[in-house]
C-alpha cells in the first residue's frame, strides 16, 4: 500500500515538473549565464520563425523585415499603423504568434504606460507561459516586469560592439549568453 502512495506522489512530481517551461526570476532565453558544457547546435536558422510586431513607424518596420529576409529568416508580420488601437492590435498580435508557435516575438517600439500596462503584461505573460522569448525593438516604453522579455535591442548603424540583427536573434532563439541590451544593425553587408 505505501509502495503504491510513493509511485503516485513521484509520478505527480514528474507530472508537475513538465507542465511549465518557465524559467524562475528570469526571461524566457534569457536563462544562459554562460555556455553549456555539452554543446548543442541549436535550432537550424531555415527553421527559424521571427514573428515580428510592427509599431507606427512603417519605414523601421520595412528595414527589419528585409533584415530578415535578406538573412534567409522567416518573419510573419502584424501591423499596428493603420489601426486606431494600435497597442490592442500589438497585443493581439503578440498572442497570434504564439499560437503560430514563432520562435521569438519581436515588439517594434512598445510603450507601457499607466492605462495599458495590464493588457500587456497579459500579452506578453502569455508568451512567457508558451516558452517563446520576446525581444523588445526600439521600445519606447519598456514593461516593469523584466521577465516578460530576453533582451532589448537598439537599432543603430555598424561599429564596435554591434551584431547583425539576424545573428542577435539566432543567440537569442539558441539561449545562448547574451547582454540584456545589445546594439543591433539591419545592414547586413
């Protein structure tokens, strides 16, 4: 009879155990302090699918994509300029590319504020929950809970200490050790 109590309790642990993938006071692929001792290849960059949340800023929105096609990476898009809730549409968005199973979100220009701060902390938390990181682009406004995203990219030109944009979003979509905020450039000649 105990025997039988112990088989349940570790199966329930085992259970349990698997029904998140939620990193504890941290973002999801943001969870690699340094590299693992058994190197893995990670996921094979065709594979990639960089589901991208545009802002009212069409023309950045236009650079990023042809960032990524240029780099061969798949990136649906969601608009948000010619909607008259733009932040709703975000979020809608947001929750889309999880269903989609993107491989990272990326939010072009977020802007939390008092009077949205909940719908997006519920966006982004359904991200979290599914095990998709989320990079914010440019934001405007970050959200307060930095566990809702990996990493902040700026957009600026080539220099010291800038990555491709598509080899920055490969180290995120790998988990790979990465800086909270990393200058990124679309130009990728």
């Amino acid at each position: 009879m105990w025997r039988r109590g112990i088989g349940i309790a570790c199966a329930a642990a085992a259970v349990m155990s698997l029904t998140s993938c939620v990193p504890q006071g941290k973002a999801v692929g943001d969870t690699q302090e340094s590299e693992p001792e058994i190197a893995h290849e990670g996921v094979q960059r065709q594979d990639i699918v960089v589901g991208v949340i545009g802002s009212v800023d069409t023309g950045l929105d236009s650079d990023v994509l042809n960032a990524f096609n240029k780099a061969g990476l798949k990136a649906p898009y969601v608009s948000t300029s010619m909607v008259d809730d733009p932040d709703a549409a975000a979020q809608r968005g947001v929750r889309f590319m999880v269903t989609r199973k993107a491989s990272v979100i990326m939010i072009d220009g977020i802007a939390v504020n008092e009077k949205n701060a909940e719908d997006w902390d519920a966006a982004l938390q359904s991200a979290r929950k599914a095990g998709v990181p989320v990079i914010l682009l440019d934001p405007v406004a970050p959200p307060d809970d930095d566990t809702l995203f990996a990493v902040t990219f700026t957009l600026t030109g080539k220099g010291d200490g800038v990555t491709a944009l598509d080899d920055a979003v490969v180290t995120i979509v790998d988990d790979k050790p990465h800086p909270r905020t990393m200058n990124v450039t679309d130009n990728l000649s």
